[in-house]
C-alpha cells in the first residue's frame, strides 16, 4: 500500500473556481517526489490537500493508511501533527526563542519537550554549535536548516516542504539540497513543492502540474526539466 494516495482529488473554490481537477497521485514510502508547476497551476492547493491544512471537495486522500475524507478539523490537525514534518519557505521560527527552543515547540504540541532529542535533531542538520543562537543571529540557510530539524523531531512519515530553497542564496541552496538528498538516502518520505528546476532534479520523480491537472510524470529523467517552463 502507498503511503500517499490521491483518488481522483478536485478542490473547488466559492462553487466555480477549479484549482485541481482529478487529480490521481501515489507516493509510496521512501519516495521523493517534486511537485512542479508555474504559479497558479494548482500545486499549492495541492500541497495543503496533502498536508491536511485543507480538504478536497472532491476525491478521497489516504495518508498512511487513514482516509481523510470524513475527518473533522481538530482531527486532522492531529493527524498533521502526528504524521507530517513541514518546511516552509518563510521558516516561521519564534523570533525570541533559540534554535533549540523552535526545535522543542514542535516537541510540545506533539507530546513532551526533551531537550537532548532536540540538540540530536540540531545535529543532524549540522546546527548543534548554534543551538542557543536566536533565529536573528542565524543566516537564512541556517534558519532552514532549523525548520528542517523541527520537522524531522516528532519522526513523521512525511516530510512535506513547500520552496524548501526559495529564500536562499545559491551556497545554502546547495547546503539544504545536500541535506534532502541525505535523508532521502535514509528512507524518508519527501515531498517538495518548488520552482526550481534544480530542486525537482534533486527528486527521483517530478510531477508537472498544469491548471489543476498533471500535465507530466518524469521518472528519474530530469533532463526533460530543463526549460520546461519559466517559474
């Protein structure tokens, strides 16, 4: 079984605005799968069905086993909680917390802060000499590189980034791309929504989505990305 199944997903906006139309999509587990498109394609709709920030009107979801098509709002705030690790191009860290502080909030709202399992996250992102650095004192790679730790605390069974590299420089570009590639070659399951060409290079699969629907699958063929559209 997939641990991601889209059937068939539509998401219509005030009765008449389609952002997907039937869309139909596995993601099996240890996968890592771009999901590419110009603005206003529907991938942002898309990212947001898949990290239960939002439900399709239509269609059906299955996220490790769980139909999320009769799941209440509180319900499915646990179950993105407890099954996905988000990264997020804004970072959205706490200002006046330190690095490890960011990391422990997302200890919190799952279950209980542990201080050392966050310095091992820290670690693992290459941040544990930064640990008490507020996010004002850290560069926007390191920054990142936090939001990933965060996300990889609670040890979900997806990691869902949304323009994981958008806001960085070309050096911390390639920092945090390294750093997928190495949890993917770990087995964790990645979903990227990007842009960038060279972020969907970095995946084993690009889907290619265009007004709403998948225009394109590349399997492990990035060089048909090359000029594939202009983000």
């Amino acid at each position: 079984m997939a641990l991601l199944e889209l059937k068939n997903v539509s998401m219509v906006y005030n009765g008449k605005v389609k952002a997907l139309d039937k869309i139909n999509l596995n993601v099996e587990k240890g996968d890592w799968t771009a999901i590419m498109g110009p603005s206003g394609s529907g991938k942002t709709t898309l990212m947001n069905i898949i990290g239960c920030m939002d439900k399709a009107t239509e269609g059906e979801v299955i996220l490790d086993g769980i139909s999320l098509t009769d799941v209440g709002g509180t319900d499915l705030t646990t179950i993105r909680r407890e099954k996905i690790g988000m990264v997020f191009q804004q970072f959205h860290l706490i200002p006046y917390l330190t690095a490890i502080e960011n990391v422990m909030v997302a200890q919190y709202y799952h279950s209980l802060p542990d201080i050392e399992e966050a310095r091992l996250a820290l670690k693992r992102v290459g941040l544990e000499d930064r640990a008490t650095h507020l996010p004002s004192q850290l560069s926007g790679g390191e920054q990142q590189r936090v939001c990933i730790a965060r996300a990889l605390i609670n040890y979900p069974v997806l990691i869902l980034a949304d323009e994981p590299t958008g806001n960085l420089d070309e050096m911390n570009q390639n920092l945090v791309m390294k750093l997928f590639r190495e949890l993917h070659e770990e087995g964790h399951t990645i979903i990227t929504v990007t842009h960038s060409t060279e972020v969907g290079q970095s995946a084993e699969r690009c889907v290619v989505i265009e007004h709403g629907r998948i225009k394109k699958v590349y399997e492990n063929d990035h060089q048909k990305l090359e000029g594939f559209f202009t983000p």
